[in-house]
C-alpha cells in the first residue's frame, strides 16, 4: 500500500524530496516504481539493479537537463544538484542486479538474438556478458517492455543517446530485430 | 609518456614506414574501474554468437569478432564536470618556460573554442546540448550557458560580433552575443541542408580569410563508400548560401585553420578503426586547391595505404597525401596556428594540434597536444609533444579537444572529460 501512495504521489508531480533527508528517504519514490529489490514490477519502467553509476548519473542528469524526456522521471530530477545524481546514483548501483524474466528464451530466439547481438557489436560496449560497464548501461535481464521501448526511441532519435552510439546502432535494426533483442536480452 | 616513445608521431610523409610499430601493445585491461556490480549470474553465450556479417554504416563495422579488439570501446565523457580541486593541473607538462594553470572549471563537456572581440571565451560541447560564455572578470572566470537545447553543439564560429553555432545538422547565428551575453537573442538559422546521422554527426566549424564558412559532413560510420553527401568539407556564404564542396575524401576532420602566410586551410583527417591497432595513423591535411582534391578515404588511408576492403583496384598516389602524420586512432581534432606574440618566436606560425587520445588501441596514444613546426619550404618540419600528462598508466586523466591562441598570446585547451579549459602561457 505504501509503495502504491508513492507511486500515486509521483504520478501527480511531486518534485524530488527535500535534500533535508537521509538519503534512504530520498530513495522510496524512486525505488517504489523501479523495484527495491533491483527489479522493477511496473509496466515500461526499467529495472536499475546492476547498473552502473555513471550510468545512473548520465541518465539523472539528462532527465535533469530534459535531454531525455520521460515523464515523471523529468520532474523528479528536476531539484536534485550534481551531489544529489553522484549520492543517488551511488546508493542504487548497489541493487543487485535484477533474475531474468520468465523461463529462459527458446532456442529459435536464442539463434537469431545471437546473431543479431554479433552483427551489431553489442557485446563491444555492454561487455561480453552484457552487463554493462561505466556510462553502458546492463541490458540483460531488463524488462522486455522497457527495452523495446528504448531501442524504438533510438532508431526514431526520439531518446537522444547520450553519447550517440546507440541511435548509430539501433538505425539497421528492423522492428522484428527489436522484438527478438528485447525477448532475448529480457530472459537471459 | 607513450609519445616519446611513439615512433609513430612523426612528420612522415608518403613513403613513410608502415612498420612502426608502436611498443607496448601488450594486452591491457580497459579502464572501468570497479567491476561492474552483480555482474555475477551465468552469462548469455553471447561470446559464441555465430560469425555474423556486420553492417556497413555502424560506427563497429569492421571489427574483429572476437579477442582484445572486443575490449575496446569509445569513452563518454561523464556530464558532472571536475571540481576544480580535482582538475590533474599539476600532472601536466610544459616544455621549460612555459606554464599550465586552470583557466575555468565547471564547463562540462567543454569542447570548441572561440574567443570573441571583447574576450569572451565561448565553448561548445557534444554530449551536453549547451554553449557557454567564460568571462573574465578580474580575479575569477564567471562561466554561464548562454544556449542551451541544442543538438549536439559542438562546432563554433566567430564573426563580426556574431557566434555561429553547429549543432549536429543545423548551424545557427547569434548576432553581436557580446553585448547579449545575460540575454543572448534569437538565433537566425544559417544553414541546415545537412545529413542528420549521429556517426561523426557533430561538427567543427570556422569562417575563413575569404569570409565564408567551413562545414564538414563527416562519414556516416567507420567505413563505408559514402554517399555523395558525406565524407568532405563544404564552405558557403555566411548566410548559408552558395554551398560547394571544397575538399572531398575527408574521413571526420573535427579541427582546421587557416596557415597565415599561404591562406590555405589545414586540417586534421580521423583515420578509419579496426584495421590495426598501429595504422591507420590520424592525418594532417592542406587543401591547396579548392574543390580539386580527393583525400583518400575510403580508398587510401594515411597517404600509403589502401583500404582492405575498398582499396583494391586503387592507388594511393590517386589522392592527396596528407602533410604529416599524427599517430595511430590518436583523434587529432582542433587545431590552430599560433599567431599570437607571447611565445617564442620558433613557435611563430606552428599549429597547436589537441589530440583527444585513442580508444581503438590497446595501449592508449595521445592525450595531448602536440606543435607542429613548418620548415622554411611550408612543409612539416617536425611534430613535437607540448602538452602532456593526460595519459597516465594507460587512462586519461583528462581529454584535450580544441586549442584556442587568445587574444593576450596564450594557448587556451579545452578538456572534454573534466569539463575545464586549461590556459599555458610562456614565462621566460
């Protein structure tokens, strides 16, 4: 119930809490949409378990400076300083990184993913484990509704990647390769 | 410091030796810090993914399936600029009589530079969307944006009292920003016939002795035959007209300026990746005839060595060599010649060259800035470290994109990764 006013409170606006409080306070509404336990429950919001700070801190700040729009995300960023996205993004790269969603994918998804992994180089960047690294965030085990719609933001330009690799990559991908990636990716 | 050790660096023209081989190439991890967090449950088999044939136009066609090229990644500068206290100022050397300071901390992301007639010092950036002003206001540098919600800013210009911006596909004009800086007026656009890929999308611009503007349109990935829109240097009217092509064969050039004495356009030419981790070499380029010279690519790299792929039925000696070379995937990018009088006068007329670093190596290179000095004939006569201590065992401490001559004769630097602007000046 608690977790639900939260999730209420942020859909109405509220601003980012008053840096007056500890910084586990300052977490519950952030935590209560993405998951306290690394793992988001919430439709087309993305699980922060196992990502990176710099990561975190990318994505704070463009949310920050509305380089990356995605309400209410914009509004709740809006109050924080550069010590705050340094403090929160600190604080929930220690999620543990988030169980795959349902069982593992079928072997027919498992071929075209891997191949479409190989052909746009995704393990050069998320590392060949595609957990991440630094400013790259971890895909694996993301939730597929989530990742479908950020590669569709890529490939449209409507999220400008912070640095612009991911709309370079995401331009040769079709909408089908979009759906198997975001299968793949949120299964293993 | 790899550049003295780097045979590369070297004013090399055509002809110059492939093999130089660049030492310490060993196998060395990527920098990353800590590992990253819960990276622990049983990894995809992505590592076994069938041989897949990549595509043309990614920024990664090209690369090796497997091995020490997969580490190799190119590096986001983070958006939180350094703290003042942070900045490796005291790391950084100067050749004897010469000293580095920090002229402004918190720009983030600070890339192009530009002074204006008052002395206001501007800075673009590539992953922020904004345009700063650094005014000097005695004691302390007062650092404001004065744009913001751009695309990609990074290429400026500056012109009788206006500033010219470059976002990724649109070039805009801020008229008499001077005496606007609290309230900067509404841009104009200028010009915005340009492809809108993000592959080597983001500018360098400049106006030229002959009163036009200069805009690269860099290729749309590593290594392609690129449309009839890319891959070259245009120039046009200020207000956008009478577009032409004036270089073509031009790889990603995010630096140039004009040679004082023979008015021609100098730039610096980013080599293709994947190839090797020591060739090809980053390459500077003259441009003597206008709208007449092919500079290689995707054909010929560094003036002696065909592409691969796409050099086979071709010759080197088809293209314009380049004047030097500038070292293996070093991203040489902004350049000036030194036209100031506070330095030396051996340094009369030598460029100032930012090296932004490598990432497409094991072993970084680069990091630095370099002078290149013309001999008597106006060709490379030497390419010599000037600024470094960036590059520490095999991470950077900090970028260097573009180089301003300030008005006063000093040599500003923009530092991408700290989000500051150094300023050397000589002190016999």
């Amino acid at each position: 119930m608690r977790r639900f006013l939260l999730a209420l409170a942020l859909m109405a606006g509220a601003a980012a809490p008053a840096p007056a409080e500890p910084l586990g306070e300052r977490l519950a509404p952030c935590l209560a949409c993405h998951g306290a336990d690394g793992r988001s429950a919430t439709p087309d919001v993305p699980s922060l378990g196992g990502q990176p700070a710099d990561y975190l801190i990318t994505q704070l700040y463009q949310f920050r400076e509305n380089q990356r729009t995605a309400p209410p995300m914009n509004e709740m960023a809006a109050g924080l300083s550069d010590d705050d996205l340094r403090a929160f993004a600190d604080e929930i790269a220690k999620l543990p990184p988030p169980r795959p969603e349902g069982a593992g994918p079928e072997t027919a998804l498992v071929q075209r993913a891997r191949a479409l992994v190989g052909r746009h180089q995704c393990n050069s960047c998320h590392g060949a484990d595609l957990a991440g690294r630094d400013a790259i965030p971890r895909i694996r085990g993301q939730r597929e509704d989530y990742l479908l719609k950020a590669l569709a933001g890529y490939k449209s330009n409507a999220r400008p990647g912070y640095d612009p690799a991911m709309n370079e990559v995401a331009q040769g991908l079709s909408e089908a390769d979009i759906r198997d990636l975001a299968a793949f990716l949120s299964r293993s | 410091m790899p550049i003295n050790r780097s045979r590369g660096l070297r004013a090399a023209l055509a002809g110059a030796v492939l093999a130089a081989a660049l030492p310490g190439a060993s196998a060395q991890q990527q920098p990353g810090g800590a590992p990253t967090p819960g990276s622990a449950p049983a990894a995809p088999a992505t590592t076994a993914a069938p041989a897949a044939t990549q595509d043309r136009g990614s920024a990664l066609y090209g690369r090796p399936e497997s091995g020490e090229a997969a580490k190799l990644a190119p590096i986001a500068a983070p958006p939180l600029p350094a703290p003042a206290a942070k900045l490796p100022v005291d790391r950084l050397k100067v050749p004897p009589g010469f000293k580095v300071e920090v002229f402004a901390s918190g720009v983030a992301n600070a890339r192009s530079l530009r002074q204006g007639d008052q002395g206001t010092v501007f800075a673009g950036t590539r992953l922020l969307d904004r345009v700063y002003a650094i005014r000097d206001t005695g004691d302390k540098r007062e650092v404001k944006v004065i744009a913001s919600k751009l695309h990609r800013p990074n290429g400026l210009a500056f012109h009788k009292g206006a500033l010219y911006v470059a976002e990724l596909s649109k070039i805009w004009r801020f008229d008499d920003i001077e005496a606007h800086l609290d309230a900067p007026p509404k841009p104009v656009l200028v010009y915005d016939d340009l492809p809108k890929d993000e592959a080597h999308g983001w500018k360098f611009i400049a106006i030229g002795p002959d009163d036009k503007l200069y805009v690269p349109v860099g290729a749309p990935g590593n290594i392609q035959m690129p449309p009839d829109t890319h891959a070259q240097i245009r120039r046009m009217n200020l207000d956008g007209s009478g577009v032409e092509v004036v270089a073509s064969g031009v790889r990603n050039t995010v630096g140039f300026d004009w040679n004082p004495a023979t008015k021609q356009l100098w730039f610096t030419d980013n080599g293709r990746d994947w190839v090797s981790e020591d060739i090809p070499e980053d390459e500077l380029n003259v441009l003597r005839e206008p709208g007449k010279q092919h500079f290689g690519f995707p054909f010929c790299h560094q003036g002696t060595f065909t592409d691969p792929e796409y050099g086979w039925g071709r010759s080197c000696a088809d293209f314009t060599p380049p004047a030097a070379l500038l070292g293996a995937h070093t991203a040489a990018l902004g350049l000036r010649f030194y036209t100031g009088s506070q330095f030396p006068d051996s340094y009369r007329n030598a460029i100032f060259v930012a090296r932004h670093g490598s990432w497409n190596r094991t072993r970084k290179l680069g990091g630095d800035v370099v002078a290149v000095k013309l001999g008597p004939d106006g060709k490379v006569a030497s390419v010599d470290p000037f600024l470094t201590g960036f590059l520490d065992d095999n991470r950077y401490l900090g970028r260097p994109v573009d180089v301003l001559v300030a008005k006063d004769g000093s040599l500003l630097v923009s530092d991408d990764y700290n989000g500051a602007i150094y300023r050397i000046s000589y002190q016999p």
